[in-house]
C-alpha cells in the first residue's frame, strides 16, 4: 500500500507495536472535553522522551511540543485529544466503560467515538521519527495536542497566547479519520468542511394539569410545531445546489405525564458552507421559532441562545496541492482523491491557519476495514457517501482498524510535513 514514504517513515515498522498498546490505551480511557488530563499526561511524556521542547496547560489541557533542527520553514501537526459522551458498542477487547461528569453535572459514559485517539497516536508516530532522525531534515515543527475539538477549543489555546508563545507557522497541517476504507484519502481545493451554529432555546408556555389543557399554553406542542416547521428551512428556502443541515439534536420538556410544564428547550444544529447561506439559514431558523411562539399565543418570547460553534474550514489551494501530492506518494495516485464538494461535519482546525494568518490544510484518511465495503468502487464512494450501514464518526459502533490506519495516519503526516521541511545542504 505505501508506495513512497519519506525516509523519515523508516523506523515505522518497529514503531508501530507500541503505537498500538498507546492506541488501545488511549480508547479504553477516553476523556470529555477539557477533561484531557491523562491523555495530556501522556502526551506530554511521550514527546518529553522524544527530545521535544513541551508546554503542557495549553488552552486548559492542550500540549504543544516544538522541535528544531536548523534553519528552515515552521509546521504546525495538529490532533484533538477529547472524547464524546456516548457508550460504547464496539464489542472490541480494549472498548471504553469510562463514566464522567459532563458540564451540567450528570454522569455520562465517554467514548472514542469519533476517532480522536487516532488522531494522537498518529501524531505521537510522527513526532517520535522526527526526534529520531533530526539529521534528515531542516525547520521547525510545532506538534499541537489540541483540546475540546468538539465543543471548539482551538480558540482557548489561541486565546491562551499561542501567538506570541510558539513560533509561528508557515503552514498549518491537520487530518481525521474517516469511516471509509483504509489506504484511501481525500481533501479539496477552498472549503472542506462546512460551518456549524448551535443555538440553545427556551420556550415559554403556561404551565397546568393535563385534563385541562385548554387554561394552558403548552410548549410542548410549541415544541413539536416548531422542530416539524424547521425541516421545510432546507427543503423549501435551499436551492438543490447548495449544502445546508438543520437538526433539532435535543428537546426537553415536563417531569410527568399528567402535567402540562412551563417551558420547554430545544438544541439546534446548523450546517452550512458559505458565510450568506449561513445568515439565511440562522435568519430563517429564529423567524419560526418567534412566529411558532407567537402562533401559540406564547406569554413571552423565546430566549435564543447562540452556543460555541464552528467556522468554515477552508484549505489553501497552494499548499493542497502540496499536500495531495504527498498523499499520492504514500497511497498511490489512485487512492489519494479530490472530494467533490465540502463535507458537512465541521472543525475549529481551521482556527489555527486563521489566527496566525497562514495556509492550512485539512484532510481525511480511511479508517475501516476494507472488507466492509465490498462492491463498492471509490466513485460509489465519492459519489453516494458511506453507505447507512457502515458506522461513522460519533456512532458507538466507529472502530477504526488500528492496523493499517496507524501506519497510513503516520506516513501521511510525514510526507505532508515533509513538502515544506528542508532538506539537509539546502
């Protein structure tokens, strides 16, 4: 499958036994959001081991390394360190029954779900050949163990001074695992992954016994009103052509079935890939939630509340270039793919190349069994998306296949790394 790895790659082979129990390791001790303690522990041993300069505490539990030989260009390696609250289902011997404290104090079963733990050994791969063989390369490298990529913690660690206390890049790198098969990846030219908006919002009904429903206002029915009359935003004010997703993730109402309760919540998540879509789909969105609360004779508005979210993730097309070449190199032309149109999940990597006004490039490689995916060609792939029956990231059945995805993540950090890196006597 490797068809050209940089030299670097050399010691992979040994590498990878122990790349594997740190893995296995990492996934049967998953940590939520800002809760990275163990993992940054871990991290922050590892690349201290290595030879790499360390600061742990970055963001509240990130971990930068920095590692120089000679003079020569900067590259920023980025992985995501957190967990999901989500129970396990993988059946895998090393499978998580890690519990935790979320934010509002309930105790929640945590999970690799969406292959962050991938993304660490990958990186502990790269960084340990890098420290390894100095002598093969020339620059900078600066290795960022980001956390809380699911709730956007790339803004705590640049609001933690990560300008002016690292050096700065002159191109930032990043990847995820992805539920398709091992040994292909792909990534785009401009916007690769799409912004996300989430919106917290509270109903305000007037509460009473079930039997009289009629001295009340029910914001349950409020509620329903409005998750139904949300699903005509994308089927009836988005053009065909164009990419939005509106999902109504959480409704909370009432304690028992004979009482009609005051208020009822809703979570709601927005998908879209251009900054003019975005504002007409968040226009759209808070206009049937004021006219369902007022079509139900509400007591008062509802309160709208915007959460953390995602910006666009946008690839400089230069340095894709760059980085698709590398993939080719360690994959074969064949299964190093251009995607056709940004995919709707969404990251804070971006966050990074945009604070320190550098290129960046973001991209995803196959973490699945290939054998699950018999009779399908890269073009059904590309063309139909994974089929429903393959889990995919935040599934509790996501279980990337840790031989060969951790060789390939490795060598794909190495080769991209290695467009920019010098070279020695140049």
């Amino acid at each position: 499958m490797n068809h050209a790895s940089h030299p670097l790659a050399a010691g992979l082979p040994a590498l990878l036994p122990d790349l594997r129990d740190v893995y296995e390791d990492l996934h049967a001790h998953p940590e939520l959001s800002f809760q990275e303690k163990r993992t940054a522990q871990i991290v922050a041993g590892k690349l201290r081991d290595q030879g790499w300069d360390v600061t742990e505490g970055v963001g509240a539990t990130g971990v930068v390394g920095v590692l120089r030989s000679g003079e020569g260009p900067t590259v920023l390696l980025r992985a995501d360190m957190d967990g999901l609250p989500v129970r396990e289902e993988t059946g895998l011997p090393y499978a998580s029954t890690v519990t935790a404290l979320n934010d509002q104090g309930e105790t929640v079963p945590v999970m690799h779900a969406c292959g962050h733990d991938v993304h660490v050994t990958c990186l502990l791969g790269a960084t340990a050949l890098l420290a390894a063989d100095r002598e093969s390369w020339r620059g900078t490298v600066v290795a960022v163990f980001q956390p809380a990529e699911e709730v956007g913690g790339a803004p705590s660690m640049i609001e933690d001074g990560f300008l002016e206390r690292f050096p700065r890049p002159d191109v930032c790198l990043g990847q995820h695992v992805a539920p398709i098969p091992v040994g292909f990846a792909g990534t785009r030219h401009g916007t690769v992954m799409s912004a996300s908006d989430n919106l917290h919002v509270r109903l305000f009904g007037t509460g009473g016994h079930g039997s009289s429903p009629e001295t009340t206002v029910d914001p349950v029915v409020m509620a329903a009103a409005i998750v139904m009359r949300l699903q005509t935003v994308v089927s009836r004010e988005v053009g065909a052509t164009q990419m939005a997703v509106v999902t109504v993730g959480a409704l909370r109402a009432g304690t028992k079935e004979n009482i009609i309760p005051d208020t009822a919540d809703l979570k709601i998540n927005i998908r879209s890939a251009t900054p003019a879509m975005r504002e007409k789909v968040l226009t759209a969105v808070k206009r049937i939630i004021r006219a369902e609360a007022e079509a139900s004779a509400a007591p008062r508005e509802p309160e709208i509340t915007e959460l953390p979210g995602f910006p666009v993730t946008v690839n400089d097309p230069e340095a894709t270039d760059k980085v698709l070449a590398a993939m080719a190199q360690v994959l074969g032309p064949e299964r190093a793919f251009t995607l056709p149109h940004a995919l709707p999940g969404s990251e804070d990597f971006g966050t990074f190349g945009s604070a320190l006004g550098v290129p960046s490039v973001f991209w995803h490689f196959g973490g699945l069994d290939p054998a699950s995916f018999e009779g399908f060609r890269l073009e059904d792939l590309i063309d139909q998306g994974v089929p429903a029956d393959i889990p995919g990231n935040h599934s509790p059945r996501f279980a990337p296949l840790a031989e060969p995805a951790l060789d390939t993540g490795v060598r794909l950090l190495l080769n991209a790394a290695a467009e920019w890196l010098g070279h020695p006597g140049t």
